[in-house]
C-alpha cells in the first residue's frame, strides 16, 4: 500500500530532526520554506491563496466563508 499524495523528493538540505515543523513544500518545481517564509499570499473576495514564489504554483486555496448566524 502507498502513502496518500505524492512522494516527497529526497533532500539532503536539512535533515529531519532540525526541519522547520510548519513548511510548505511545492510539488511542482520543489520550493520549501516556512509557512511565513517567502509564499506569496493572495487574498480577494472568496477566499486567500498561497503561491510559490518560485514557480507561481497555487500551493492552498482556502475560501472565506461569512459569518456565521
């Protein structure tokens, strides 16, 4: 049985024990950082994106629901 999503690449940038706990990684050309790291942050009426500096990747989408009644 395989894990769910995609394969994280092997890396020898830092090793686990020392790996910042809350990072992003982008699937598409392999950018990692810190969640307040360098990610581009875009908001607009429905919700933000996170996107990837390097490559424009959309990393999280996550909409913006109303307030609740």
């Amino acid at each position: 049985m395989s894990p769910a999503g995609p394969p994280l690449p092997d890396s020898d940038d830092e090793p686990p024990s020392t790996a910042a706990k809350m990072s992003l990684f982008c699937a598409e050309c392999g950018h990692r950082s810190e969640l307040g790291g360098d990610w581009l942050v875009r908001e607009g009426e429905a919700g933000y994106r996170i996107v990837c500096p390097e490559c424009a990747t959309v990393i999280v989408a996550q909409p913006v629901f109303g307030m609740l009644a």
